[in-house]
C-alpha cells in the first residue's frame, strides 16, 4: 500500500509577503535558520539567473552581489558564502571542477514553489516596499504623540 505524501506549495502571494518581510522590514541581519524562510530568499536569487545557461565563477559572482546590493542589503554576507548557501541547498549546481554553475532544475532538498514565481520582479517588489516602508515612517513620524500626563 502506497501512501501519498502532501507536498505544500509557496504561493505567490505567500512568497511575496515573506520575501518583503525578510528584505525589508525583519531587521534580521544573520541568514535565516528556518528552512522555509532560507528557501524564500535563495528562490529570489536565481529569479535573477538565465535558467537556460551555464555561469563561469567572474560572471556569476557579479550577479551575487547585485542580488546582494538590491534585495539582500541587510544580510551580513558576500557573495561567497550566497553562492555557497545555493550549492548546498540545491538552488545552483556547479561541474565538479567548480569552474562553471548553472541553476539547478530540479532537487529533492528544495521546497515547492508555485511557478508563477518564476515571473515576479524581485528588485522591483523590495524597492517598492521599501518606498511604501519609508513613506510609512515618514507619515508616523509626522503624526502627534498622545502623552498620558497632558491634562483633556
């Protein structure tokens, strides 16, 4: 007898939530220890690579640290220890040599994603909400503080 084993899904609006909150407003600054949340973030890297090409180690490092200066700004990490982070959980495969990666197809290891992910502007997500975020700010910062010792 076969049992069949309920494989849950990131939705693409649970990927966009979470994505914007480890990016903007977690204040986290270490790599995240839960796996969800370490899939979420390494996902939206390789949003950013050609799925259909294979990546020399000078080409793909600056891609990294672009990842690393758009989205991954908080993160006390390089683009060494990002592109070691996707290799072993699965999200960027490299020749055995290490000369040469490529974005991993398919892995065990990986959570599912709903693949309409694959369309979303990681860049452009952050950026706006970290614009909605400082307009937030600037919007509480500006409204009156109540004080409890004021006489009505």
């Amino acid at each position: 007898m076969q049992q069949s084993v309920e494989v849950l899904e990131i939705s693409v609006d649970d990927f966009k939530a979470r994505i914007s909150q480890l990016c903007v407003k977690s204040g986290l600054s270490n790599f995240p220890r839960k796996k969800r949340d370490r899939h979420i973030l390494l996902k939206s890297v390789i949003l950013g690579l050609d799925r259909t090409r294979e990546y020399t180690k000078t080409e793909i490092n600056p891609l990294l640290q672009g990842w690393l200066s758009q989205v991954g700004t908080h993160y006390h990490l390089d683009y060494v220890n990002l592109r070691r982070h996707l290799i072993d959980e699965e999200f960027l495969s490299r020749s055995k040599e290490g000369s040469r990666y490529w974005v991993a197809t398919s892995s065990r290891n990986q959570l599912h994603f709903d693949p309409e992910i694959n369309e979303i502007d990681i860049p452009g997500l952050i950026r706006n909400n970290r614009e909605l975020s400082t307009r937030r700010q600037a919007i509480f910062s500006r409204t009156p503080k109540c004080s409890k010792d004021k006489p009505d």
